[in-house]
C-alpha cells in the first residue's frame, strides 16, 4: 500500500524513507478509465501513453468534484507523479469536463 503524506497542503505518495514525493508543476489531460468504490480509481492520458495512472479521492481538488459524484469518460487534469517501483499517480485531480 502507498504511504500518503502533505507536501504544500496537498496529498502526495511518498518514497520507502516516507519523504513526500515532490511533483512538478506538469499539468496533463486525462480521461478517467475506472471508479471503484473503495475510493480509488484510474486515469489514461495521451500524454503518459500505454499506461493506467492511479489516483485515490484524496488527490481531488477540493474545489472539483467529489468522488462519488466522478463518472467514466469525465475528463480530467491532473499531475502526474512516478512512484519508484508503484508506476504512476495522479495529484491535484480537478474536473475540466463532465460527461453527458
């Protein structure tokens, strides 16, 4: 299981010494793949290819939506984190287009 910890306010993964992981400023576009229930789900993005991009509820924005009311096919920004040895995650979530 991934370690969480708070780096400038928001949630990030952290390494196997249980420091943040720093993310960098990169936004990218996504389009979320799968929800489960539990609280997690997954993200695709044309810029990180051939990938399923992890993320939890903790890492929406607070001014997005929640996860309950998140659907497959909304499109999201995010930015993405790669987690030695875990692939990657997505932080900072917000919903840029809800699906119809």
């Amino acid at each position: 299981m991934t370690k969480i910890a708070e780096y400038m306010g928001e949630q990030v993964p952290t390494t196997p010494d249980n420091s943040p992981i720093k993310p960098n400023d990169r936004r990218v576009i996504g389009k979320i793949i799968k929800l489960s229930k539990a609280g997690w789900g997954f993200i695709s993005s044309k810029e990180i290819e051939f990938t399923r991009i992890f993320f939890h509820w903790t890492s929406l924005r607070q001014t997005t939506l929640k996860f309950p009311e998140l659907r497959t096919g909304m499109r999201v920004e995010f930015t993405p984190v790669e987690v030695a040895d875990k692939g990657w995650r997505a932080i900072k979530i917000e919903v840029v287009e809800k699906k119809d």
